[in-house]
C-alpha cells in the first residue's frame, strides 16, 4: 500500500486532498474501475478517508465503476469549464468540493444545467444473493452464467478484480481464486458477450452460514419497446429458475433507462421501476407467509425446494401500476420484520456497536 504512517493518502492519483477525503481528476470520456483507481480506494478507506472522483460533465462511469464507488463511500462530483461544481448523481449544485461529504440542506434537484442521456433505453438491473455450503466442491459464478444466459443472450467471456476484465471467464479459476482469498472478501468485474450489451460483479464472503455470493448485473433492452416489454415480463420466472439451482437468500430486479453501452451519465437518473423480488426460503418462513394467499392476492410464484420453498412477487400485472403492486405487497410487512427476515441489522441494533 502507498499509504505513509501520518494517515495520509501517498498514491500517484491523488490531486488534491480535504478535511476526511481525497481527490482525484479524471479527464477521461468513460472513467472504469482500473487498477489504479481500485488502490487509490483501497489505501484510501485503509487510513478512514474518503474518495472525491472529479470530472467534466460529459464524463460517463462504467457500471463497475459506480459499483466502486458505492462500496467506498465514494462521491463524483462534476466540475463545469466555469468552475461551479455539482454532484454528478443528483444534480445538487455545491460551493466547493467539501460540500460532496456534507448532508444536503435542501432538495436541488432542478435546473441541473446537465444534459439529459442522448438515446435512452431500458435497462434491467438484477441483484441477487446466493449462499454457498463452505465445502470444497462448491464452485461460483453460476449465478451470472445463468442470469447472463436467460436476460441478456449473452455468456460471460472474461473476469478480473479490475476493469477491463482480461482474463478468460472459468469458473474453477474464479473459485480458485476466491478461495484463496478467504476469509477475506472478493471482488470481481465481468465482461460477456452476446445479443445484448452486459455488465456485471460478483461479491464474495463468508457468512455464518457458509458463503455468501452476490451478484449485481445490468442488461441494455435495446431500442424495440416490444421486445425489452417481453423481457421485464419473463424477469420474474428467470428468478424463480435461480432459486430452483440455487439457494437464493433474497433477489431483485429492477427497471432503469440509459445508454446502450450501459456507461452512467453525470445526470439525475428518474427513479427505479420494481419488476420482481425474490425472497428465500428462511425470509419466507420467518415472515409467516402463506403461500396460498399471496398467490391469490399479488399473483406471487413459488419456487426453489417443495419442503422449503422460495417466493418470486412480481409487480408486472395487468392492471396496477409497478409501484402501486409494489406498495400493495409492502404494506403487508413490517420493514422491522423484513430486515430481520433477510439477516439485516436493523438501525435501532446498530446504535453504539460496531459497525
């Protein structure tokens, strides 16, 4: 690591630096996940600080890379040829670059002064959550190869920790390589080819049941409406297929709109459109579901093991708008129950421990 011992950040990228932060300046029309900037995030987070990714406004992001910058806390802030500077996913305008770190006072989302995406199109994004038996014939990236197959007509051809991902696409040396990593956590970047444009990463980590695997992919509709309609309705049962091979802990799938090379503009994205969550066999039975009546009343669909079964809710029907058949089923649960369903601490357990 280019780390010196006073906490602060030595790494060749680094332009300039704040109060908690480090800078770096990309000039770059598609900024990706390389290699240099994956340090730069790791030697970063190693000292407590954060990552300020600074670019023109008509810089673009790969999907990895704003998988990145996510899982670091990071924030892209666009710098105008004027010197004013607005954060690149919201649109909100700031008076310096400390400002990206600081809670925002007020809603800005209008008059952004940035361009709308040229030539949007559907996008599909897919997160799903396996959980592996640590044994030694467990092999990964199953998941992606199937979700690659069935949404995008595409195979994966090649994987990497960083972007671009060179390396054939196998899965025992993906494993292999995870493997050796353990129990530290993995991440990898991969690359398919096929009908449809397609990116994706996988996370991997042990967990107190085994191995958790999570993968997160983005599939470009193309530009015929009917055809991209088709696919956002076969989401659903493509879930339900995973949690026939898999044991799939909870999943998603989502509606986007974007380019066709699946690059992420600086703009404010119009919110996500629910196609269909998954949830697995232990979120089933600790919420009490029945089977039968969420059939019957949201049009749900089983799937996974007879004796434990998983449960695909789809928010495609006739009838009721995405978000309404969304609400509809949310307002069955309590989102308490539904955090501890999934395993996920709720903010009240959080208070005072560690994080």
């Amino acid at each position: 690591m280019t780390v010196s011992t006073k906490g602060s950040v030595e790494h060749p990228l680094v332009d300039f630096s704040g109060k908690g932060y480090v800078a770096t300046i990309s000039d770059a029309s598609l900024v990706a996940a390389t290699e240099g900037l994956a340090s730069l995030a790791i030697d970063a987070a190693g000292v407590g600080k954060r990552v300020l990714l600074v670019t023109a406004p008509g810089s673009r992001v790969t999907f990895g890379m704003l998988q990145l910058l996510a899982a670091v806390g990071a924030t892209w802030v666009v710098r105008r040829a004027d010197g004013a500077l607005r954060e690149a996913l919201t649109g909100r305008a700031i008076a310096s670059y400390d400002e990206a770190f600081r809670p925002p006072m007020t809603t800005d989302a209008a008059g952004t002064g940035l361009a709308p995406v040229p030539n949007s199109q559907a996008w599909l994004q897919v997160t799903v959550s396996v959980n592996h038996q640590a044994r030694e014939e467990t092999t990964l990236g199953g998941t992606v190869e199937m979700l690659a197959t069935q949404l995008a007509q595409a195979v994966p051809v090649g994987w990497g920790v960083n972007e671009p991902a060179g390396l054939h696409w196998n899965r025992d040396n993906v494993t292999r390589f995870v493997r050796g990593r353990m129990p530290g956590e993995s991440k990898i970047y991969v690359a398919a080819r096929g009908e449809r444009a397609m990116a994706a990463t996988v996370r991997v980590s042990r967990s107190s049941r085994g191995v958790t695997e999570e993968t997160k992919m983005l599939v470009a509709l193309g530009d015929d409406e009917g055809v991209a309609r088709t696919l956002i309705e076969a989401a659903p049962a493509v879930l339900g297929r995973l949690a026939d091979a898999q044991s799939v802990l909870i999943a998603s799938a989502y509606l986007l709109r974007g380019r066709a090379d699946l690059s992420i503009d600086p703009v404010l994205a119009a919110p996500p459109v629910p196609v269909a969550v998954l949830l697995g066999p232990r979120a089933v039975q600790d919420l009490g579901i029945s089977l039968a009546d969420v059939a019957a009343r949201f049009g749900a669909l089983r799937a996974g093991r007879a004796r434990i079964p998983s449960l695909v809710l789809p928010f495609t029907r006739e009838g009721r708008g995405s978000w309404q058949q969304f609400v509809d089923v949310a307002a069955e649960f309590s989102a308490v129950d539904v955090a501890k369903a999934l395993g996920v601490p709720s903010p009240a357990a959080g208070r005072g421990g560690a994080r």
